[in-house]
C-alpha cells in the first residue's frame, strides 16, 4: 500500500512538472526564456549543438529580457505546427519545406536564411537506370518513383510539386512492387538517400530523386552504381536552411534574435559553434531570388498538401 502511495506521489509529482514546463514553455519570452525547436527523428545526436548556438544567443540577448534558452524537440511537423500554435516554441531552425510548411500551418515567420554544410541553395536531381525505360520525367507515368520521406524538400516537396505542375497524377503504393495505374505515377518512401539509389539501380523503381548534395555524396549514392545511371533532370534552386519565428513573438525579442544571428559571421567566437550547428558559415537576410523562390516553395508545398496528403 505504502508502495502505491509513492507510486501515485511519482506519478503526481511528474504531472505538476510537465504541467509547469508547458506553461513557463507558454510563458517564453515574458518569463526570460527562448525556446529552440527542431523537426527530428535523431534528437540525441542534434541536441549538443542546439544548445551550444542557443547558450550563445541568449548570452546576447539579455537587454531585451531573455536570460534563459532551452530546447524543444518534435517528431515531426504536426507536434511542431501544435507548440508554435501554443507558444511553446519561438524559434525554428528548418528546411525550405519545413519552413514553409510550419508558416502555413502555423503563421511562423521567416526571419532569416542559413548555410547548412557551407551550402546556401541546393536542388533535386532526378535518376534512372541508363538502360531503364523512363528516359525523361515526362515519360513516368505508368511507372514508379522513389520519394526519401515526407518531410524531406529536395526528395519529396520539390519531385511531388514539379510532377503535379506537369498535370501527372500521383499514387501512393503499398509497395515497390505494386503496379501503378497507366496514367498515373506510383510513388513509395524508400526512407535513406542510400535506399533510393540501390533501389533504382536494382530496378525495384524507375526512377530516384536526391538532393544534388546527396548525389555528390559516395554513402548516399555508391560511385559503382553511377556508371549505370543518369540523371534525367535537375530541378532550380532553394535555399537550404530556413529559420522561423512564432507569430506573436515580441517584437524586441525577434530584432534581436535576428541581430545576433546575422553578426556571428563576423564574431570569431561564433567560428567554433556554427561548425557544430551543420558546419554554417553564416546566416543571412533573404535576397529578391530568395523570397521568388521561397514563394514558390510554398505555393507547392500547398499544392502538394491539396493533391496527394
């Protein structure tokens, strides 16, 4: 008996403290706290450096009243879309889909763009077996795609919404080996750059989309495999790195956030921090090609989530 008590004594207790962090999360930035969130399904071994470029951007940021920063991770963009429409989360380091997903779920902000990798802008490359039958993406219909994930912008938003301006129907498999509709494309979630690769080069899809990083990468794409393939398209540009804010966000707070992200570049003790965080060189304010491009991202991702979600 006196075992239950303390079991339920536990169990009350963890109650209050996951009670309390949501609403000091609510509180944010009234309460001096900055809140850092992130989409991610491997958040042990992304949390290290979150918390270092964190640690050194609420260091800068106590004339506007934050003296405390914390990390909140989400397994994907529905939980992200949820503590942004609730406060929980200020600030969102994302991709180019991601950012624009969580701006049209959420009302997010941009504020401003990253390097991830010492890369600004990245694109799509589209794949086949050069003695496969597709030999332009015009000619998929009838035959099957491999997509990475559904959060992912180079192997997923930017194929999915190229093929859907083309006027191609699109349909999820229950498996690679299932046949797609003639008129239709079949597509499938093939999870790792390095699956998306073995799978076309095995000839269990027609065709594979990766990032033009990816494809110069030999673990995601083998070298040995290239001899047998060719690229059928490259797609335009998109920044590589977004970062957002809630709506709502203090006015104050969001300049001077904004302030002292784009001032590490020229901070050397910024250097060893932004080599943690995807080894950025810097962030920067959106360009006109930047706000083109993101605008377009974001009309596609809309028409993605109308045609095939």
């Amino acid at each position: 008996m006196f075992q239950s008590r303390g079991s339920l004594f536990v169990l009350f207790a963890g109650l209050f403290v996951g009670m309390a962090w949501i609403g000091t999360a609510r509180a944010s930035e009234s309460a001096g706290l900055l809140v850092l969130g992130r989409v991610s399904d491997d958040p042990k071994s992304q949390y290290e450096p979150m918390k270092a470029l964190l640690d050194y951007v609420v260091e800068r940021m106590g004339d506007v009243g934050i003296h405390e920063g914390r990390i909140l991770m989400a397994r994907d963009p529905v939980q992200m879309t949820s503590y942004l429409r609730r406060g929980r989360v200020d600030w969102v380091s994302e991709t180019g889909a991601g950012a624009v997903l969580l701006q049209r779920r959420a009302g997010a902000e941009t504020l401003v763009l990253s390097e991830r990798n010492g890369i600004r802008r990245y694109h799509t490359i589209y794949f086949a077996r050069r003695d496969g039958a597709v030999k332009s993406i015009d000619e998929l219909r009838g035959h099957r795609i491999a997509f990475q994930n559904r959060t992912s912008t180079s192997a997923y938003y930017i194929p999915a919404m190229e093929l859907l301006e083309r006027g191609m129907r699109m349909e999820i498999l229950g498996s690679p080996s299932d046949p797609p509709v003639p008129d239709s494309v079949g597509y499938v979630f093939a999870r790792t750059e390095r699956n998306i690769a073995t799978w076309v080069h095995k000839r269990v899809v027609d065709v594979g989309v990766v990032s033009n990083l990816d494809w110069s990468n030999p673990q995601h794409v083998p070298e040995f495999f290239k001899s047998d393939l060719v690229i059928l398209r490259e797609s335009g540009d998109v920044p590589r790195g977004v970062e957002i804010v809630r709506e709502g966000l203090a006015p104050k707070v969001r300049a001077r956030l904004r302030e002292v992200l784009l001032a590490m570049a020229d901070d050397p003790a910024a250097g060893a921090i932004l080599d943690r965080f995807h080894q950025s060189l810097r962030f920067f304010d959106l360009d006109e090609r930047d706000r083109r491009d993101l605008e377009r991202l974001r009309a596609g991702v809309a028409h993605v989530g109308a045609e095939i979600e």
